[in-house]
C-alpha cells in the first residue's frame, strides 16, 4: 500500500524537493493534497502530473473549479478534511505552525521544515505529537541528521551536539563593511537554493539561530550541549560527541532530497538515485563561529536560557525586520539590532496553550513594527 503523503507548499524549494522524490518512487507514495500560496498556474501543473485530488489555494479566493479550498483556514480546513499518513511542512515562517497543529491533532505524522513550529511552540507541539502517537521527522538537513544520529542511541552518552552552518555569503566579508550589504549580495547563497526570507536568515544566522532553538526543543538538549561550526563545504551536515570523545557525522551531498526522503520512508531509509558523494580530494573545513558576525546567532543561545516567551520574541521580531529589509527599508545590519532592541523587553509570561503562542506573537510583531516605524521615521 502506498504511503499517502500532503505536502503544504508545493511551489516552494521544499515542495518541489519532495516531489522530486515522490517522482523517483511513484510505487511507495501518492500525493492527497497539495497547498500553494498564490501561484496556482504552477499548482494545477503539478495535479496533473501526479494526479491530486485536492489542491489548495491560501493566498487568495479562488473561483476556480480545480480548487477545492482557498483563501484564510483553507490550508486548515483541508488537512481535517483530508486522509494521510503524512503532512510535509514546507511553509515559511510562523505561518506554518497552526498546520502543524492541525496535522498531529488529526493522527498524521508531521515531515517539518518548518522551523518556526518547534521555536514557537516547543513542549507543547512535542506533547502534542506524543498524546496523538505522531511522530515529528525533521526535514531541516541538519535536525534531519542528528535525528537520526541519535536514533537509538542514549543520552546520557551524548556529550553534545554540533550543527554545522554553510556561514552564508559574507563568512569572509569584513565586519566594517556590513553596513555597505545590500539586498542583492544578501540573497546570493553560496550552496541551497531557498525562498528570499530564508536566504536572508541564512546571511545574518538567524537561521542556525532558529536551528538551534529548534535543536534544543526537538531532542531535550540544555543550550550548552548544542555547538555550531561554519562549515562552508555543506558536506557534512551535522555531528555528535559521545561521551568518550567520539564524534559521529551524516555526510551526504548538500540536497535536501536526502533529509525530505528519509522523513517520508522513515522508519526505512530513502534508497537515493540522486548521487554518491565521493569524498576523494574533496575538502571538509570547520571555523568557529564568530558572534560579532553573526549576533543573532548569540541571542539564540539566550532566548534558551531565559526560556518563557523569549524564543517567540526572537522568531517574530527577526520575521518582522527582515520583511522590512527585503523591502529595502533598512539595512542589513539593522536586522540583528531590531531584534536585540525587542529581546531586551520583557517576554516572561510562559505560554500554556497554543492560542496563547499565537497572542504572543502578534504581540511582538506589533511592537517590532512600531520600533521599525519610528526608526525610519527619524
């Protein structure tokens, strides 16, 4: 029987990697239903290629008769109304985390690329998952591979563990010429092809921020066991220490089919048609990471240490200026200070539920816009 899989996003570089894996292993996997936000030319190319039955239009209201639901909920309304045994999260930002919500409440395992699920909303989505008998397989390369690194393996012999990190492309610009960036050179990743906001967050390290949080809410770590090192080769995507010193490594070619298959075959690995790494005269280089590069990297660690709200904090004030970046309404450097400026209010009130996430995040995209407003008023 083939596995029946949603994928939420299937326009986006996700969604198109999930694909492409289900394109290799037609026999193992059909596609339920698919979500895209406003492209629906390319949504209707896919259903009929892989012959879905129910495509999902979010951005807009659609008359058309190829679309089953569209507009605000529509996302929501489809996965309760829609049978599988999978839901891949490929949407960006705190929008993907009422979908997540939704998936695990209705009996179905959760593929998550969104990272914003697991920073925004932590234990609670994670007892959310157990209390269903669900499981939360990350997508995210490196999650992916300590997922499955530590798969079976017991804590307590687990020293740390290291996420690497590409360092983007300004790794080896000098620190005096960051306010020089512009938006062109932010969106030119050295290794992944990934939507704009990503690729900014990649650029600054909010991303390996989010990661991190993200690391620290998937697999029970205290922040001082999650390391980071720049790794710009992309080979290696993330590590364990053990307790005698020793460290293990999932090393592939930088693709995130790789990490997207292992989530939908799981338990079963992905048998991959999309190349052996030859590691021969290949080089594998490793850097500490620099926080006066990256800062936003630091106030990840310490929205882990303060706990309550603050991880909230983080991921709707950076969501928030690098919108305004994007927009060329500041500057590369401001997105860092924006969100130093919002963690240094107070985000102690501890949510209990997930329409409390969600009112704390409001709350704080309020309150950066406002800080943004006046900023550029000046």
């Amino acid at each position: 029987m083939r596995k029946k899989i949603i994928i939420l996003g299937a326009t986006g570089s996700i969604g198109r990697g999930t694909l492409d894996v289900v394109r290799k292993n037609r026999d193992k996997f059909e596609i339920s239903a698919i979500t895209a936000h406003t492209n629906l030319e390319e949504l209707i190319s896919i259903s009929y290629e892989f012959d879905i039955p129910v495509l999902v239009l979010s951005g807009v209201e659609s008359n058309n008769s190829q679309i089953k639901y569209s507009g605000n909920d529509s996302i929501l309304t489809m996965l309760k109304n829609t049978e599988a045994d999978i839901v891949v999260n490929g949407i960006a930002g705190s929008d993907g985390l009422e979908p997540s919500i939704i998936s695990l409440q209705n009996g179905k395992n959760l593929a998550l690329a969104n990272k914003e699920t697991i920073v925004m909303a932590g234990k609670l989505i994670v007892n959310l998952a157990k209390s269903h008998g669900r499981k939360i397989l990350p997508v995210d390369s490196e999650h992916s591979a300590i997922f499955h690194l530590l798969e079976n393996r017991d804590l307590k012999t687990v020293k740390e563990i290291i996420l690497t990190a590409s360092g983007g492309p300004f790794r080896q610009t000098p620190l005096k010429d960051f306010t020089k960036i512009t938006l062109q050179e932010a969106l030119k990743h050295p290794t992944w092809e990934m939507g704009k906001k990503i690729t900014i967050d990649s650029a600054t390290m909010a991303n390996k921020g989010l990661e991190v949080i993200e690391a620290h809410g998937l697999f029970s770590l205290p922040e001082d066991k999650i390391k980071v090192l720049i790794h710009p080769e992309s080979r290696v995507h993330s590590l364990i220490r053990t307790t005698d010193n020793s460290m293990f490594a999932q090393i592939s070619n930088p693709d995130m089919k790789v990490p997207i298959g292992n989530a939908l075959f799981y338990p079963d690995l992905m048998e991959s048609t999309f190349g052996d790494l030859n590691l021969a005269e290949k080089s594998l280089t490793f850097y500490e990471a620099d926080y006066k590069r990256y800062p936003l990297l630091k106030y990840a660690y310490e929205t882990i240490k303060y706990g309550k709200s603050y991880s909230i904090a983080y991921n709707a004030s950076n969501e928030i200026s690098v919108g305004y970046f994007l927009k060329n309404q500041i500057k590369f450097t401001d997105i860092s200070n924006i969100v130093s400026n919002i963690l240094e209010k107070n985000w102690s009130a501890e949510p209990e539920s997930f329409e409390e996430i969600i009112e704390i995040d409001q709350i704080v995209r309020k309150s950066t816009k406002n800080f943004i407003e006046k900023r550029i008023r000046k």
